[in-house]
C-alpha cells in the first residue's frame, strides 16, 4: 500500500525516523544502541515514513521494525567493525515534507541508504532527488507499480525509471488483481460500486481491481472519487444503494475508508474491500460496523511465518510502545537488505567501509539475497521484490483474520 499516498498503501528509512498512524515520533527512542567508539565506524540508515497524523500507527510500526534491524545487526556484529544508526524523519504523509527529508538524507554523508516511506505519492517525491544522489531508497510499503516500471506499464512498456529505488512490497498490479479475483471467486461477489480517493495508491489500486473484475465476467455498476480528507459519505452511500452493488471496493487508506465503511453499514449491508491501505488494527478501531469487510494485504501474516518467529520475539522483548503493524516484517527486510549490501561492499574493500560507500551499496543492492523475516528476499531487474505473496483478510469478531495466501501473478 501504502503505495503512494499509498498502499496503503503506502513504506524510507530515514536516518531515524518512520511509521504510520497513531503517535508523534520520540526521538529519544528512536536511536540504535551499539558504540561507535573501539574503531568501529557509523552507517546511518535513513528512515522515511509518517510519524505523526492519521497514519501514524503504521508509520510507527516502520520506524520501530527498521530500529530493531539496526539494533540486532549491532548486537550480532553482522557486518565487523560497523555500528549501524537508524535517522527517522516523519513526512506527515505529505509528498512535500518527504521530498524535503530526502534532501536532509543526501546532506548527511554517513546515511548510505533509505528505507521508506509508506505512500507511494511521498515516494514519487523522493525518487528523483536520491536517484540523483545516488543513495539506494528501498520501500516497505509502496505499491505503486509506476514506482518501478514506469508510467507506460500498462501498455507492456516497462522502463525502470530510478535504478536507487527497490522495495519489499509487490506491486498495485498484483494486489489488484488478486482482490479482484478473490471478491469474484471467494467471495461470489459478481457485482461491485468502485470509490477512490483520488491519490496515486488508491487510484492505481482501483484501476488495477477493475481491469481484472470486469475480465472475470464481474460488473462494475457505478464508481466515483472521494476526498481522503472526507469524513461524510451520505452522498456516495446514497448512490452505493441505488446501484444495486453486493461490495464496495475502496483504492484508498483506513482514515478515510473506515467511516465510509460505517456509514455504507447504516444504509445497506455490503462489506467494503480495500488494499493494504486498509489493513490496519485502527481501521476496526475506528469502525464499529467493521464486521465482514475485507483487505488484502502484501505477504503472508507474519504471524503463521516461522521465518518470523524471531522478529515478533525481539520485537516484544525490545518493549515498542506501538505495534510492528502491516509492515513491520517488510521493514525489517527492508532494513536488512541495505545492512546486506553494506556488508558486501565492506568484504569487497578489505574489510573497511569504502570511500564511495553509497556508490558501493547501489552496486550491491543487485546482489542481496537472504532469507528474511518475509521469507526470501531478493529484487528483480525492476527493483522489484521476487516475493509476490498476498493475503486476504475478514474483520471477524474484532479482528483482521487472514483467509487466503498466495503467491499470485496477474
């Protein structure tokens, strides 16, 4: 998601801070222990996500899960003689505020990477500038399938537009595609009003779950936009029950889509779907007619990985006062696979960190493959993450239950 706006769905790493929803950034929390004195040199990793406003609950989840990554490569000595510090900086989930933080990771010179941000319309922001500079940017969150094919995509033409940016998040194209065939084949949805909230996540989410809806013999019986600052929906839900529609799916994020979905709930009784955008613990939170909607999500839950079972260990054992949230695993990855490249441009030089340690760490980027908190982790000739597992979830009793997993390719 949290692609550009998103998905949603919508995640840099800053060097220090990151994630969604719920609270303000402390940073007193947010610096990774281990000592740079006995030689050791500092490697600051930067970390770009929402620390503050509507989407700080997810954003918190990424900057916490990029600090334990720094903060376990550290203990483990992972790459010798390299002590690695996570900057976090908070863009308010604002394309402008990002594009200023990536200036701030460019000046420091220690910062040889960038995990982050969770939308994909903060991430269009920032491309540009850490393409120009060099500095490898690898998102959690971001699905925007722009981000990494180009805007000509859709047409078969796809170009890379900026070889620094990777990420750990399958693309709107996938995610899409597969809520659509999970509505029209699991759900025995067959007739769906589409709502966007006219940013670049949930407008190419939307578009993605149309195309591949309407090839399945699905019917699309009226659409519309939404502003994501809304919070009064009579207008839509008006037409929502005129249409005759079985579901609503929603291209957007939880702050907007979860009054939609209870006010949709007080005039007629149809779930909503929407995206990673979506899959939130305060989307319940904040909808008491939550019951029976649906999201998917990147991944596999990270709680039925057994490759995960460490992380949710340490995680807890580290004391976060915020949950690791949607993408806490993917960040984790995230964060690894920039400590990855560092370690292989350190055993490429003798064993020091290089003097063009940001050009060495884009060249090694290519050549990372580990397996991760996620599962295996590696990118394609994209930038692309090789792992295109999704998952669909029902709010069920008060909580997200996953129903399906798999590793899906339109």
């Amino acid at each position: 998601m949290r692609h550009r706006s998103l998905l949603i769905l919508t995640t840099v790493l800053t060097t220090g801070a990151l994630t969604l929803t719920a609270c303000g950034s402390r940073d007193d929390d947010n610096k990774s222990d281990g000592n740079s004195g006995s030689g050791n040199q500092t490697v600051v990793i930067g970390l770009d996500a929402p620390l503050t406003g509507d989407l700080s609950a997810l954003g918190l989840g990424i900057k916490n899960s990029a600090d334990l990554a720094a903060k376990t490569a550290n203990k483990e000595k992972t790459v010798p003689g390299i002590t690695f510090e996570i900057q976090p900086l908070d863009d308010q989930a604002q394309p402008s505020v990002g594009q200023q933080n990536a200036t701030k990771f460019i000046d420091n010179k220690k910062v040889v990477g960038v995990v982050g941000p969770l939308n994909s319309g903060v991430s269009q922001s920032m491309q540009k500038p850490l393409n120009d500079a060099g500095l490898t940017q690898v998102s959690p969150a971001n699905t925007g399938t722009e981000l990494t094919q180009g805007d000509n995509w859709k047409t078969g033409d796809k170009k890379r537009p900026f070889k620094t940016y990777f990420r750990t998040a399958t693309t709107d194209q996938i995610q899409g595609a597969f809520a659509a065939k999970y509505l029209y084949n699991n759900a025995k949805v067959k007739q769906v009003y589409l709502i966007d909230d006219q940013k670049p996540y949930g407008a190419g989410l939307a578009a993605s779950f149309k195309a591949t809806f309407t090839d399945l013999g699905g019917k699309i019986v009226g659409s519309d936009h939404v502003n994501p600052e809304d919070r009064d929906f009579n207008a839509v839900v008006t037409k929502v029950k005129k249409s005759g529609a079985k579901a609503v799916y929603y291209g957007g994020e939880y702050p907007a889509g979860a009054p939609l979905s209870q006010q949709l709930k007080d005039s007629v009784q149809i779930p909503l779907m929407g995206g990673d955008g979506m899959y939130s613990a305060d989307f319940i939170k904040l909808n008491k007619k939550a019951q029976g909607d649906i999201a998917t999500s990147v991944g596999k839950p990270v709680e039925e990985l057994d490759s995960a079972k460490k992380f949710i260990e340490d995680y807890k054992t580290a004391g976060y006062k915020d949950a690791y949230e949607a993408y806490g695993g993917g960040t984790y990855d995230a964060t690894w696979s920039i400590i990855e490249a560092v370690k292989l441009a350190v055993a490429e030089n003798d064993g020091k960190l290089p003097d063009d340690a940001r050009a060495k760490v884009l060249d090694a980027m290519s050549k990372v493959k580990f397996d991760g908190v996620t599962g295996p982790v590696s990118f394609d000739e994209y930038g692309d993450t090789t792992n295109t597992m999704m998952t669909a979830y029902q709010v069920d009793g008060g909580k997200w239950a996953s129903k399906l997993s798999e590793a899906y390719k339109p």
